[in-house]
C-alpha cells in the first residue's frame, strides 16, 4: 500500500511513487484521501508516471548499477521504449 500523504516529506513522497511505479506494483492509497494536500494530490495523479506503472508489457524495472549514492533503473517498456530513473539515496542533493 501506498504511504505518500502519510508524513514523509514531498520528495520522499515523490520517490516512493517513483519506485513503485518503475516496479510495475499495484498502486493502493494508504492515506486519507478527503484530506490530501494539492502536493499529495499532484504526485498521485501524475499521468506520466502512472503510464510508467500501467504499460501493458508489465515487467518491473531492473538496477542496472550504482555509483556512490546513485542508483540506476531501467524498464522495458511496451513497443521497445525504455523508462530511466535515477534514485539518490544518499543524503545529499
């Protein structure tokens, strides 16, 4: 289940969303959706990064490396495209 909207800061909620939908995974709220905020609103209705989760090829993304505190992902996409994300999981911008 989803927790964006239940106390993380934005980017941490940005990330969380990210992930699971580089991973194909099922997308449930967890958080009181009569109270959201615009930001929350925002990050869970994003259409493009839904698409990512929703593509009909339905293969999660693979880490393909990590360099210092970078993870790379890569996932196939339908009609041979690619989705690329870049994951900080360091401390620094």
């Amino acid at each position: 289940m989803l927790e964006v909207g239940n106390g993380m800061s934005i980017n941490e909620d940005r990330v969380h969303f990210t992930m699971w939908c580089m991973l194909a995974a099922p997308l449930i709220l967890g958080n009181d959706v009569r109270n959201m905020s615009k930001e929350t609103l925002n990050i869970l209705t994003n259409k493009e990064v839904i698409a990512l989760d929703q593509d009909k090829l339905g293969i999660q993304a693979l880490k393909f490396a990590t360099k210092d505190s970078l993870d790379f992902w890569f996932k196939p996409l339908e009609n041979g495209d690619w989705a690329f994300c870049i994951l900080n999981v360091g401390k620094a911008p």
